[in-house]
C-alpha cells in the first residue's frame, strides 16, 4: 500500500509537493484553507485570513527561465518578469498538465498535526481538519507543510512613539491592494523592502511626493540589467556562485558595492546600506532611482515619533500634515497547527535540517517546504526540497543520526552569520545555486559532472558557465526529464523572444575577442580547481 502524505497549502510549494510524491508513487492529500490554489500569487480585492495577500500590480522579481518547475517550462510567449495574474495562470497549466486538482481538498483547515502514539517506530501522524464547522480526522505517514511565510505580518507598532496619537490612517502593507482612494494624500511608507518601494513608486504617480523612510537603506537592482537582461539570468551562474563564497566576504561586498554604485551612487540618493560591513539582499525596483530624481518619492531616514499629524525623524526633521502611513515592516512566521515539541520559533529563526526538516523529530516523516529567501527563484528550490523529501519518506535517501543533523544546523547557521550577519531579517536567506547543488548530491542528480565534457560538450558548457536553470536538476539520475536539455540549450532563445516583438537586424561588427579571452580563462581556472581539489 502507497504511504499517505499530507500536504498543507496548494500554493507553488504545495502543487509541487503534490507532483513529487505522486512521482515518488506516494499517495498525497493537499488540504488547502482558500477555494482556489496559488497561495500567495493568486490576488485577492479583499485580504482573506490566514492567507497571504498581494496588492493588484505585484510582478515577479525573478525571470520565467529560472522561476519555473524543473520539467515544466513556461510558454514561450510569456514575458521575462510575469504578472501575478500570469504566474496563477502557470499554475493552473501546471495543475491541469499533471492532474493534481483531484489530490487537493479546498476550504479545508488544517487544525492540527500530531505525533501518533507509536510515533517512534511508525513516523505516523494524527492530522485534524475543519471543513464548514466540522471537524474530522485522519493518519498520515508523513506530512509536507507548504503554508509559506507571508501571512503572519510584523507591526512593531512599539517602536514607534506616538503612534497611537496620530489622527491619520495609518496600517501594514499588507491592507494595500491598489492606489485608488490616496489621490493629492500625504503618503509615509516606512520600510525599504520590496513592498515598501513599491509601494512608495505606485503611490507617487497619484500623490506627491511619497516619503520613504528607511533604517538600514538598500541595494538597488533593476530587472533589466547589463546589455538588457534579466538581472538573475546574468547573475545566477556558477562562477559567480563560487566565487561569492571562495572569497573573502569582506572582498566580495566591496565588489558588489562598486557595481551597484555604478549604475546610481547610493549615497547621493540617500539609499546606501547603513552597515556595509554585512550582505544585504538587493531590494528589485525599475523606478526608484528615476521617482527620487525626479522628487516624486523622497527618501528619509528611521522615524523617530509620531505627532498627531507630522512625522519626526532622526535626523531631526519634520514632515507636517502626513495622511497616510503604510508600514512595510515584514513578516514573522509560524505554525499554529504544529506543537513546539515538534518545531519552534525562536526570534523568527526555527532549527531545521538543510532547512526542510525539524531537528527534534525521531522520524523524518515531516518537512517544511518554501521557508526560505534564496538568492534567486523560490519555486525551483521548494520543488527539489519536495523532491528530497519525497525520497527520504520512501527510505530512497539515507537520512543521517541526529548529532550529525544537530553539528550540520550550527554549521550552517556559522555560513548564514558569515555571509549575511546576525540581522533577523537575513534568517532565511542562503545561497541559491550552493544549496540547489547541495540537495542534488542527496538525491543523486548533480548536473555538475566533469565527464560531460566529454560526452555532451555543447551541454556542458550551459551546466558549467551559462546561467543555472532549474532544468540542470533534470539531466540526470532520479526524475531524469527526456526534455531537460533541449530546455537548458534553447533557453536563451525564450529570454530573448519575450522582448523581440519587432526584428531588426543585430550588429556583428561587436569585437569577439575579449569575451573569448574571458570565457578560456573561466575554463582554465575551474579545471585548475577540480583538479587542486
């Protein structure tokens, strides 16, 4: 009899998780609170509880290429960037091309998830669901939780003095849906993150200027990056990877500074990150820089106090008859259905092994898919987390004792405070291609083998200095897809066809030499260091 496996949550992780375990032959049940999938792409004119919601303009900050399931490519007529109604539109494509609407049960909440009894020799859970006022129950031999970490919104409204007396209206960015309802207002957005700038952009085209209150401030990246690509299509290589991490941290920021300042000088914008001793996580915005120039978002330093009306900063400053104040302030995460014996969250942070299973369990019977912030795409990573995890159900991957679990968590938690400080916010980041790479050795599927050079020189080439897409992870061994390399080869013909609507005729006459020279020293140095190694 196929082992039964709960799946919480029909967002990317959830459909993901669904498609794995019925890959893996595993019998699964997505239990999913909403009457629809998508998670937290699939917007909504009204918030919903215990959802996560998104305002109306929300695009993708990572290319089709890289964001799309590993043996399921978008449409070539998608654009590079996607809007969130195109994204669900994928899903449903997904969904439908693999049948995975039968397996989901809508409207249903998932109450609580509990060890069985004999849970030490069985692995077995109790998990309870409500559905219209009833409650029932059932076991399941394992459980993939894909509840995503959006929903649970951070307003440290205690950090802020006088809040509480300001007369205007004042909410979490969360509440924003669409700029309808702020025209000629006075708009405060606090917070820099994704959702903050954005905001603070959409919100300047019908009320200027937006001020824009940072603590730490950011690194701007624009989608369109050097010769007009995707910015992730340029950067998400492996040479790239290795060489964030083979260098010293204090080199490698630097590096990046200079080539963020070449675009736009940080400081002069009043942008610069308040440490820059720490990485932080470029925040992606296409108009920011062009909003401040022209004075429709001015940006301010952390707010200090609240008056009735006015907002105080700590630059002392004083900005009079604010309407609005939107706190784009983050998100904590939790797992209400879940005891703390089986996870806890301490300072937004939780102990899970290669960031998908809880450290306490005796058995590896439950994983937590999708919380993490890589560099890069999110769904390709939950996707080969499910994979992973599929397999350890079904006694395919060896699963190690518990003090190596215990020694691997510290260790990485030393990488996460190397690479990216101690800020609450960084928990959950890690490096994209480093751990996609690390999970694939568990299962057996590295793309990253010597002998295709060999073999498939061509291939090779792509696997080793283009761009790492989530195809590389089906070229080989468990879940090998017959389509994968056709994919990975045509990949830069679909980057380019989602902007060349109008033909002209390229120049040829560009000097080819140097790029030449570029890639046989890249060849020669890797080679150098497989072999050193």
């Amino acid at each position: 009899m196929a082992k039964r496996v709960a799946v919480i949550g029909a967002g990317a992780s959830g459909l993901a998780a669904i498609k794995c375990c019925l890959d893996e032959g595993l019998e699964p049940t997505c239990f999913e609170r909403s009457d629809d999938i998508g998670g937290l792409w699939r917007f909504t004119e009204k918030v919903e509880h215990g959802r996560a919601s998104i305002y109306r303009s929300v695009t993708t900050n990572t290319c089709k290429e890289l964001m799309c399931f590993s043996d399921f490519p978008m449409p070539d007529h998608y654009p590079n960037y996607l809007h969130n109604s195109k994204l669900l539109e994928y899903y449903r494509l997904y969904t439908r091309h693999f049948d995975l609407m039968r397996h989901i049960q809508f409207k249903t909440v998932v109450c609580s998830v509990k060890k069985c009894q004999d849970f030490a020799t069985t692995g077995q859970w109790e998990v309870i669901t409500e559905v219209d006022g009833r409650q029932e129950s059932a076991i399941f031999d394992a459980v993939l939780v894909c509840v995503g970490h959006h929903v649970e919104y951070y307003l440290p409204l205690d950090s802020f003095p006088g809040i509480k007396k300001f007369k205007g209206q004042h909410f979490h960015s969360r509440f924003y849906k669409t700029p309808e309802g702020f025209l000629g207002k006075k708009i405060l957005v606090v917070g820099m993150g994704n959702s903050g700038a954005d905001l603070a952009v959409e919100l300047s085209h019908v009320s200027a200027p937006v001020f824009l209150s940072t603590r730490r401030g950011s690194w701007i990246l624009s989608r369109v990056y050097d010769n007009g690509l995707p910015w992730d299509y340029v950067l998400n290589n492996r040479i790239s990877s290795w060489y964030r991490n083979a260098l010293p941290s204090s080199i490698v920021i630097w590096l990046y500074a200079r080539k963020m300042n070449k675009r736009l000088d940080h400081a002069n914008y009043g942008l610069q990150p308040q440490d820059k001793t720490q990485w932080k996580e470029p925040l992606l915005n296409d108009e920011l820089p062009s909003r401040i120039t022209c004075g429709y978002v001015v940006v301010k330093p952390n707010v200090i106090e609240f008056t009735e009306s006015s907002a105080k900063f700590e630059d002392g400053t004083v900005e009079e008859n604010i309407d609005v104040v939107i706190f784009s302030t983050g998100y904590r995460y939790s797992f209400p259905f879940l005891d703390e014996s089986v996870i806890k969250i301490e300072n937004n942070n939780a102990s899970l092994f290669k960031s998908i299973f809880p450290s306490r369990l005796e058995k590896p019977t439950l994983a937590i898919l999708g919380l993490i912030q890589p560099l890069g795409p999110i769904m390709p990573v939950a996707e080969l987390q499910a994979r992973w995890a599929t397999r350890v159900f079904k006694g395919l991957c060896k699963f190690p004792s518990p003090s190596e679990v215990r020694k691997n968590i510290e260790k990485k938690k030393e990488i996460l405070f190397k690479r990216f400080g101690k800020i609450e916010g960084n928990s959950l980041q890690l490096d994209y291609i480093e751990y996609m790479d690390e999970l694939a050795s568990e299962i057996g599927i590295s793309p990253k083998r010597l002998s295709l050079f060999f073999t498939d020189p061509k291939l090779a080439l792509e696997v080793f200095f283009g761009t790492c897409l989530p195809f590389h992870y089906r070229l080989f061994g468990p879940g090998k897809w017959p389509g994968a390399r056709n994919a990975i080869l045509t990949n830069w013909d679909q980057i380019q066809k989602a902007t060349r609507h109008r033909v002209v005729k390229q120049n040829t006459d560009q000097l080819s030499i140097p790029a030449l020279a570029v890639f046989f020293f890249f060849t020669v140095l890797l080679l150098a260091v497989f072999l050193f190694n």
